[in-house]
C-alpha cells in the first residue's frame, strides 16, 4: 500500500513539474502552451515546419510565450515589436548565447558563434577590428570579390550552358573569399584541400541541422548512449581545427609584425602582445574555433542566398529582365560591378534584399539567453533563461510587406524608385551578437 501511494505520488508531482518550474523561483514567464512532465512540447512540435508552428502559437499566447523543451522553459518571441524589444532595447541583457551542448562539447565556450560574456566581447571586437583593416565593409575587399566572380563565371561557362546542379560551384565563390581573409589565398575550384575544407563545412552543418541532434541538445544524455552522429562532428570539426593550426604554424614562421595579410597574423599579433596576460583570450586554440566559426558565418549562408536568389529570378523573368536593363545601363558589359556602382542600381539592391527575405536563411535566429533577471511585459524571465527569435514573423509581417509570400522588390523601393531601407529587414537577426556574423559575410560586396 505504501509503494502504491509513493507512486501516485510521485506521478503526481512529475504532472506538477511543468507548471511548478512556470510559476515558482525567481521567475514568472509568460503563459504558453501545456506541457508534458519530463517531455515539455517537444511532441507538440511540427518539426517540418516549426517555425510556421511557432506563429501560430503566437496567435493563442501573444507575441511572447514559453515553450518548454524537455524540462528546460524557453521563451519565445514573435513579430516586429517583440523581438525588437529583446535584440534592441534590451540588446545587453540578451546577448548571452544559450547551452548548446553539441557546440560546448566541440567549441568548449572558445570561439564567437557560442561563446559568452567577457570572452565573447575581447574576441567580438578585435574580430570586427580586424576585418576593418582587411577591407571588409570598404572598396580594399572588392578586388578579391571580383577576382572570384569572375572565376565563378569562368565555371559556369565550361557548363556550355548544358543543364547542371549549380550548387557546387556557388560554394566554392563564398568559400575562397573567407579563405583569402583568413589564410590569404584562394584556391582553384579543383584542389584536394579545398574540396575538403568545404565537405568538412557541409557535413557539420548537415549534422547540426538533423532532427536528432536537436533531440540531443534537448536531451543531452542520449549524447552518451548514441554518440554516432556526435562522434562524427568532433571528427571532422577536429580535422578543421587541425587544418588551421597547420596553417598557423606556416604563419608564424613568416610572420611580419608590421605587415599583417590576414585574419591569422593579426591574430598571431595579438597573441604576442598578450603573452603576459594569464587570462587573456587570445590562445590557438581560440584562433581555430574563432576561424571554424567564420567558415560558417561566411560560406553557406551566402552560398544558399546565391542558389535560392537564381531559382527566383528563373521563375520571375519580369524581375530578371529589369535586372539585367539596370545592369546594363550602369555597369555595361565590360567591366565588373564595384561597390560604387550600388548607389546607382536602386532595383538591384532591392531585389537582393527581397530574395533574402522571401527565402527566410535563419527562420529562427541561434538561441539566445538572458544574461540577468528581466521584467519585461509584467513577466520575470530569470538569468540563463533561453530565448527564441522568430524573425520569419518580421520578415512576413504583413504591415511592412505588403505581398509577404510574393517576390516583390517593391517592399524595398519607394514611390520614386529608390530604394527603401526597412526596419524589419532582420535576415540574420539584430543587435550585438549579429554584428559580426553580419560584417563577416560582406553581404554588400555580394
């Protein structure tokens, strides 16, 4: 009789749990949907499309809810006002980035993607620093752009417009940019080595995007039970890492003080004149993380953005043809675009914006978390809490953007035809944390 009351007991207490985590402690979140002991949401969610399931539940809860997933609350945030709120009003106090454990086994906090706090800062701003003198963001970074436009072209011609799968050499364009900011040099679309930097980057990618990963990191434990997908990860983010320090070492031999090339010896600089600081973060092994998280800010994102945007303009040809008249009364047909010609190309521009908007890269941004307890719309979210930013909301709300689900540069053009800068252009996210991300893929040299 005793063990049977212990266990309703205890059954009791486990259908108790969700709620008790919601509404006792130092926090108070805001209301969401009803979730299962131990489990959460997580059964609740449509994982084909969850973030379409997300602005649904938003349309219930309010454009601030919690979900939980597992036994851990994460709070969700949708539509312009909200996460507006979070990225940019209260941009510091959302600036940590949350537990990630497949990233905190591999990256261990090092890097900028997943790192936090002090660490996260020192790194952050040297980086953006160091990409200021390289030439991101200014006219010095257009002739290594053009030089590889102009080898993407090149491949594409050896296709003698016969039909072929795009997709690999629009990798390799993004790919040997990021690779002569930081290594200095760019690679023939053919070499061994950059074949395999660049099926290191899919791979990992793959592997984080799969369902069961995000399982998880909702449930860390099943790491150690079915470590195959895991073990495959630190195999091959080893294997980069590796790759990186060799090319350090190369560095360090040959290294000018004076004459910095790339992401690497300012780096290496940077490290010699810390060498007596026993808590300073700038370490190889900071260096090599720092660089794997570049490779992923850089390389698939503009890779996809480029194959996405071409399979738009094939099915808008009225776009393409107004493009193409742009083109050629700006630029002509014999010498390459440069940044100086943006300022003249109002459509152009704003196609490129409204292709990043209609193909929704990051429906939902990395997860962040709250670094102190907030109040925020008479609720208290406490320290550590994760956050999720729904920017599929903003870039589809249909105030801004009148035709949410149409290709139409329109959304980014005024009455004259200029273009028109939006507020709810969020593609990446907003505040702090993306700006590196953000500098790093040189989206206006693209």
């Amino acid at each position: 009789m005793d063990l049977a009351v212990a266990l309703v007991l205890g059954l009791f207490c486990l259908l108790l749990l969700p709620l008790w985590n919601q509404s006792s402690g130092k926090g108070k979140l805001p209301p969401g949907p009803t979730s299962l002991p131990i489990l959460g949401n997580i059964l609740q969610l449509y994982v084909k499309a969850i973030s379409k399931y997300l602005s649904n539940l938003s349309k219930i809860y309010g454009p601030v809810y919690t979900l939980y997933f597992g036994m851990k609350p994460v709070v969700v945030f949708c539509g312009y006002e909200a996460v507006k709120e979070a990225l940019i009003h209260l941009g510091e106090e959302f600036s940590g980035r949350s537990s990630y454990p497949m990233n905190e086994k591999s990256r261990r906090g090092l890097g900028i993607m997943f790192s936090n706090g002090k660490r996260w800062k020192q790194i952050w701003r040297f980086s953006l620093m160091m990409l200021w003198n390289l030439g991101m963001g200014k006219r010095s970074i257009e002739d290594r752009v053009q030089e590889e436009a102009l080898c993407l072209v090149e491949e594409l011609r050896r296709t003698n417009a016969s039909p072929c799968d795009p997709t690999f050499i629009l990798s390799c364009a993004p790919c040997n940019v990021i690779s002569s900011i930081i290594y200095q040099n760019r690679f023939d679309y053919k070499d061994q080595t950059f074949l395999n930097l660049m099926e290191k980057v899919k791979e990992n990618l793959r592997i984080l995007n799969s369902p069961w990963i995000q399982v998880c990191n909702i449930f860390p434990v099943l790491l150690d039970y079915f470590p195959g997908s895991y073990n495959t990860f630190l195999k091959t983010f080893a294997q980069m890492r590796s790759y990186t320090l060799e090319k350090t070492r190369e560095h360090q031999a040959s290294l000018g003080i004076n004459n910095p090339q790339d992401l690497i010896d300012f780096f290496l600089i940077k490290m010699e004149q810390e060498r007596q600081n026993d808590q300073s973060e700038y370490t190889l092994e900071n260096l090599t993380v720092t660089i794997a998280d570049s490779f992923a800010a850089g390389t698939e994102t503009v890779s996809t953005t480029l194959r996405h945007g071409l399979l738009l303009l094939l099915k808008h040809p009225d776009v393409t043809a107004k493009i193409q008249e742009e083109i050629d009364r700006v630029i002509g047909g014999h010498q390459s675009p440069c940044m100086q010609d943006k300022s003249h190309m109002p459509y152009t521009d704003a196609v490129v914006h409204e292709i990043q908007r209609c193909i929704d890269l990051v429906p939902i941004n990395l997860p962040h978390a709250v670094t102190c307890d907030i109040k925020l719309r008479n609720y208290l979210i406490p320290k550590g809490t994760t956050a999720l930013m729904l920017l599929t909301s903003v870039l589809h709300d249909g105030k801004e953007f009148p035709n949410p689900e149409v290709l139409d540069p329109g959304h980014f053009l005024d009455e004259g035809g200029n273009f028109r800068k939006s507020d709810y252009f969020m593609a990446f996210s907003a505040g702090n944390k993306i700006h590196f991300l953000h500098d790093f893929r040189g989206q206006d040299a693209y």
